[in-house]
C-alpha cells in the first residue's frame, strides 16, 4: 500500500471519501477495495488498479516460543522482517524494521552484514503493523497489537523523517490507536536522533543498544562508537531524561567472554545508575561470530548491577528457532541464504 498515491487519489474526492478509505484500511483491516462497499465502484476499481492493498509476505511460526515472522518483500523485490511476540499474559509486541539492511556494521548483528540497501518509505513501515493486524483479526478473538518496538531491521534514527510520519499513523485515534508509550525507538547511538526525539510531543520510549561498558570494548563490536562514544552517548541521554523525565533502557548484549565479565558488570554501573535507567540484559543470539554467555555468568553480571544500586531486567527469549530473535534478522528465510 502507498500512502502517498492513496492520498493523491483521493485529493479530488470529497473530504469525507479519505475518512472511509482511511477507517477501512486501518480499524476494518479490509484486503482488497471491494470490501469496502462505502466507497463508489469507480473509486474502488481505481484504488484496487493504482493502490493495491496487498502485501506480499511469507509467515514463519515458532516452535520453541510464541512468536511468528513475517518475510515481507517489497514492490522493489528487497526483503524485510518483521516479528510478532506473544506474551504469556495475552500481550503481543511488534519488532519493526526501519531499514533494508543496515549501516551499523555491528559485530553482533546479522543485519549489519548485508549494508544499508535503502531507507523505508513511511508506508512500508506502516504496512508491517497492517500485515500482522490483519493476522491477528483471522488468528485471535478480542486481541490486539498492544506495544511496537523498533528493533528490527535498520538504524530507526538514520530514518529518522519516515519513522516518525510512521509513529504517528500508528498512534492516530482514527487509525491504529496505539499509545505513544506503548511505542519504542531503539538506536545504536545517534546522537542527533536522541536530540531530535526530546523534542517530539509524543512521548515514545527510548533504548539505548549498549553492549560494553567502555569505549575500546563498544568500538570493536560497535563501530558508530567511534563517532559517538560513551561520554557523547550518555551526554545525549542525559540531555534527554531532564527534557521529557521519562525512562531509558540500555540493551546489553550478553557474550560469552567478552562483555559477560564481572569487571564490566562493575565498570556498567558506574554510568547507568539513574532512578530513570534501566539495564535489559539480553542473552546474545548465535549469528555465527561469538557464543552467548553461560547462565551462570548472567546472574553473576545481574546480581553485580544490583548490587551497585542499578535496575536490571532479563529478556526472554523469542523466535530464536526462526532467526527472529534479537540479532538474527536478515531478510531470509530460515535455513537460506
């Protein structure tokens, strides 16, 4: 879907025709023009030639979690992924991507190994929410898509114009309705993109993809450190914490002998202790470079944060048999290249 041709469509029309092509897109989650019998036949068959609803995507269920993916291949034939969590409480949380590919380079992530393709326009990012809407209206009585997080593919901050276009279809009382709080960003460390954020109306949440407590560490496996580093980082933070008083999570990846130590348990603590910071630890997910850390390891890690006063949670682990854990996305489908 294109939002952009559906708005130049229907400029013509009479204001109210918008309202009804925009209700049976988002709220009645209609999949082709003709279920929408609103709308004039003329404007319909127009729409259904020149504004398709389709989306083209192949789904993939975990056995070992409650989670599915979706590979999703755009009019350009590039792929992208995008996953549903389904909470043990009944709550289901969307991992969207942002990006084809992704600049970061990080050590860690499959993403990074395939480079920046391109950004995604405003519709793609809108029309993963829309696909597993859909879904979700055929597989489930009474539930919904609660929480989004931008996770996925891509840097959501080197998309920063689209993301938020996104952000505020999703939050659109007429549209998806989802709570700005129920919404999260997580950046590898733009620091311009953590400015910009504080200055936003819509209270979305900010995550910090951390993964090292010093910067000779958080360089090797993250090399945007190299342009902005811990101090510059944690400035931006600050910075954005005394702007909206709001609470930021540090993601931490957790690897085997090289960030799982202890000592780095010690020298985290010594910059995320805030009553409005939050450490996510995060056991890694195998993309073929390190191994994740023992569990034996990660209680130590969390108990040594805790201990120093610093808040902690633990992630549970989600479609790691799908390469849809955390990590492992990279525009393919399971067991191919």
């Amino acid at each position: 879907m294109n939002l952009d041709i559906l708005k130049d469509i229907l400029h013509t029309e009479p204001t109210f025709r918008f309202r009804q092509a925009w209700k049976a897109i988002f709220q009645d989650l209609i999949e082709q023009w003709d279920e929408n019998t609103t709308l004039p036949k003329q404007l319909r068959e127009r729409l259904h030639s020149e504004c398709p609803l389709e989306i083209s995507a192949e789904m993939f269920g975990s056995q070992k979690s409650d989670s599915q993916k979706a590979l999703i291949t755009l009019e350009d034939n590039e792929k992208i992924e995008t996953v549903l969590l389904n909470h043990r409480d009944k709550r289901h949380t969307l991992c969207v991507s942002t990006q084809v590919g992704c600049a970061m380079k990080c050590a860690f992530c499959a993403t990074g190994k395939l480079g920046l393709k391109r950004n995604l326009t405003t519709s793609e990012i809108v029309d993963q929410v829309l696909l597993f809407a859909r879904y979700m209206k055929k597989h489930t009585e009474d539930e919904r898509i609660g929480n989004i997080v931008f996770m996925g593919m891509g840097e959501p901050f080197a998309n920063y114009t689209n993301v938020m276009s996104a952000i505020r279809i999703l939050n659109d009382k007429d549209a998806f309705n989802i709570g700005a709080r129920h919404i999260s960003i997580s950046t590898s460390g733009v620091v311009d993109g953590i400015k910009k954020l504080a200055s936003e109306d819509l209270p979305v949440n900010l995550a910090i993809s951390l993964h090292a407590p010093n910067d000779a560490l958080r360089s090797r496996l993250m090399p945007i450190n190299k342009v902005h580093n811990i101090d510059k980082l944690m400035k931006a933070v600050g910075e954005y914490v005394n702007k909206k008083n709001r609470q930021v999570m540090f993601e931490y990846l957790m690897i085997d002998g090289v960030n799982d130590t202890q000592a780095h348990a010690t020298e985290l603590a010594l910059f995320v202790k805030h009553p409005l910071y939050i450490v996510n630890l995060i056991r890694y997910n195998p993309t073929g470079v390190f191994e994740p850390s023992r569990p034996d390891a990660i209680r130590k890690f969390k108990n040594t944060l805790l201990r120093a006063g610093v808040k902690v949670t633990e992630r549970h682990e989600f479609g790691q048999d799908i390469d849809a854990a955390c990590g492992q996305l990279a525009g393919k489908r399971r067991g191919k290249d």
